[in-house]
C-alpha cells in the first residue's frame, strides 16, 4: 500500500474515532481530545527529536513539562501584593548567593592542585556557602509566605499575557536541559535515563516545596487564559444570539467555543514545530545526528562532535516538552505539582512515540492522538463491556462487584497490550522511519 494513503487512512480512522465520541457521547468530550490530543503530540515531537533523531533516551520528561507549568505562573499570574516588598529582594539574593557558591567552588578547583588541600577548600566554600544562602533565604521565605496564606503566600507572577508563558516555558526546559546535558549526556544510556529520571524528581519536589514560588500542593488556580471566559461568552447577547442559531444554549456554546479557539491556537503550534521539525530532519544537521545515532563511532571518526550535537538535541527536545506545559497549564488554568507523574508524562508520551513510529514525525503526531484517546476512552468502554459481560449476573454478587470496580485499570491494560502488540507486529511503529 502507498505510504500517503496508509497514513492518511490513519488519521481518517482516528478521526472517525473522535466523531464517535462526538455523536454517543459529547462533543464537549471530542473538542478535549483533540486539545489535549494536540499537546500530547507536541510532548511526543519534542521526545521523538531527542530519541528518534539522536538515540537519547530521556525519562525526564515530567520536569521539563512542570517546567513549562511554572512559567505559566510566572509569567500569567498578577504579582502578590506587598510580596516582594516582604521578601522578594531577600530570595532573589539569596539565590545570587547560591549561584555565587557554586562557582566560588568551580574557581578553588581550577585554581588548587589537586590534593587534600583543595578538597577541603571546596568543602570549606559551600558549607559556608550553604548556611549563609539558608540564613538569607529562610526569614525572606517566611515573610512571604505569611501574606495571605489561604489564597496567595507566593511571589506571585508578573502579570503579562500568559501567552508568552509558552516560549518562556521552552526556555525554562531549555535551560535545565543545558544544565543538565552538561553533567550527564557524557554518560551511558542507562545512566542517562537514570539521571534525568532523578532530575525529574528532583523538580517536582521543589514545586511540590517551595510555597513562596508554587504555593506547593496547595496549587495555584485562576491562571489567565488567552481566550474569553465562558461566563463572558454566556453574558453576552450577541454570542447567545449567535449560539441559538447554531441549536446551542449559552452554556454549552461557550464551553464548545472556547475550546474550538484552544484548539486553533494549539494546532497552530503545533504546525510550527511539525515544519521546524521536518526541515530539521531532512536538513545536514538532521542526517547527521541520525549517522551519529546510528554509529557515534564512525560519526566521531568522521571529525563530528558527538557530545555537542547531542546537547543541541536534547535542548530542543526538552525546550518542546515545556512549551507543551506551559499550554496544559494555561488550558487547565490552573499549577497543580501534585498531578505530575511519571505515569502520565513520561512513561505515556514514550509509548505514543513508540507507537507512532520512533524518527518519524508524523508518527510521533498520530501515536500522541491515538494514545491520549485510548487513554481517555477506555475506561468508559471497560466499564460497558464489564457491564455487558455480567448483565446477567445478580446484583450484589462478588464477581459482578469485582469486574466492575477493575474497569478502573483497564488503562494500563491497554497500554501495555498496544504496545506489546506494536511492538510485535510493526516494531518500527504505525508510521516507521524512511
């Protein structure tokens, strides 16, 4: 079969899909799918540069994304009043002091021979280094922290159009992924995986954390939005007019067009990156990196920088990653640290781009649709079929009860059991590499 038509077949198929959803249930429901069927995919693009271009395997996706959620905060919300008067001069310097720290310590190591004497010169700089950073941080963090607990407690944002947050969330992720490729990228496979696995962790454990800069789990909520709130739409005669002609209340029209607009703006996202991605891929840099990937060393024999070109990678890759949170977050319209879980953004978006095809773009875009929708939809379907299956089973039984209450996990069952079937019957995914 010509490729074109197997991939536009695909997608027609998925399409069909969401229709479904559509008709039986919503379309509400179907109008979610495809935003955050639209995010997912971008998620699964910036991962599949990383793995499908360079053969970096990064499990550390989750931060990169909280990342993109912390500079919807930051950017998006307004600032807290009298916050930083109370104590943001005094975190601000103490983080300046931290920074200072480290590269004191960078300093004492190149200057000193190598000896016991160096080793307790570094020693010596960040101990005092470290309790001077908590002496600063700690009474500035507490003051903060006192204003308004209940509704605010952090620094807040700057109050600019959140829109700007999603650029500002790809450069968040992309300085962490330079910090981190500078440390790990040197290492192993394995040990790389381990280590931005960690990093990850360690991530999440800060917004988790730190109230004055998240508000922790108590989570941050009310996020601006760049499309109209429904109340608005709602309020308003001429889209009520408009909503009425169409055969749509108030209600439901506003909550089906501020989702139809989510969907533009993250469609048009995504084709930025789908051809910034493409031109990458079919462009020297790109047949480099797959040569690197291939045989890094014939590739470093042929006098190309592995460890540089694979920095470049795993910078863009982690830079998509956050720009794709900082767009969930805004959706959401809220910062929720505690819902950041490998399962969901890790592990998922690593089985749509398996699925989809590994080095393939468009199969990085259909495994992202066709998993979320799977992830979405079937428990719902679990849920019929194990009522269907004991329909004639008498209320109250164990069984009846026990199936039941498994359709909750028939998530993870899909999962595994698409990509053990992919994996078998088109190991290089739906949409393979060329």
């Amino acid at each position: 079969m010509n490729s074109t038509l197997k991939n536009t077949g695909l997608f027609a198929i998925l399409a069909v899909l969401i229709i479904i959803v559509g008709v039986q249930q919503s379309w509400n429901s179907a109008l979610l799918i495809i935003a955050m069927g639209l995010i997912s995919s971008i998620m699964a693009l910036g991962v599949n540069l990383q793995w499908g271009f360079a053969g970096l395997f990064n499990v550390g996706i989750m931060g990169f994304v909280a990342l993109g959620g912390l500079a919807a905060v930051l950017i998006g919300m307004p600032p807290t009043e009298g916050a930083f008067a109370a104590g943001g001069f005094g975190v601000v310097g103490a983080l300046l002091l931290g920074a200072g720290t480290i590269l004191a310590a960078i300093f004492v190591m190149r200057r000193m021979q190598g000896g016991w004497k160096r080793t307790v010169a570094v020693i010596a700089v960040l101990v005092i280094g470290f309790f001077l950073f908590r002496a600063l941080l700690d009474p500035s963090v507490a003051r903060i922290e006192e204003i308004n607990p209940a509704q605010t407690g952090y620094l807040g944002g700057l109050g600019l159009p959140v829109i700007l947050a999603w650029p500002v969330g790809g450069l968040f992720a992309a300085a962490a992924a330079w910090l981190i490729g500078k440390t790990a990228l040197g290492l192993r496979s394995d040990y790389l995986a381990i280590a931005t696995l960690g990093i990850a962790e360690i991530i999440i454990a800060i917004l988790k954390n730190e109230d004055w800069l998240t508000r922790g789990v108590k989570n941050v909520i009310g996020v601006p939005r760049p499309v109209p709130y429904e109340i608005d739409l709602q309020n308003s005669a001429t889209f009520v007019e408009r909503a009425a002609g169409f055969g749509f209340d108030p209600v439901e029209g506003s909550t089906l067009w501020v989702k139809f607009l989510y969907i533009v703006l993250f469609a048009a996202v995504l084709f930025i990156l789908m051809w910034m991605a493409q031109r990458a891929l079919h462009s020297p840099w790109g047949r480099m990196l797959r040569a690197i990937r291939d045989n890094e060393v014939a590739a470093e024999a042929m006098g190309k920088d592995v460890t540089a070109r694979h920095l470049q990678v795993f910078i863009l890759g982690s830079a998509i990653c956050g720009i794709a949170g900082a767009m969930m977050t805004t959706m959401d319209s809220q910062l929720t640290p505690g819902t950041y879980q490998p399962l969901r953004f890790t592990f998922l978006i690593w089985v749509m781009v398996i699925v989809g095809g590994s080095g393939n773009n468009l199969g990085a875009v259909l495994g992202g649709f066709l998993i979320w929708f799977l992830w979405v939809q079937v428990e719902p379907m679990g849920l019929w079929l194990m009522n269907t299956i004991t329909a004639g089973m008498a209320d109250g039984s164990p069984l009846k009860v026990h199936l039941i209450e498994s359709a909750a996990h028939m998530r993870l069952l899909t999962m595994g059991l698409v990509l053990l079937l992919v994996l078998r019957f088109s190991p290089r995914g739906l949409i393979p590499e060329k």
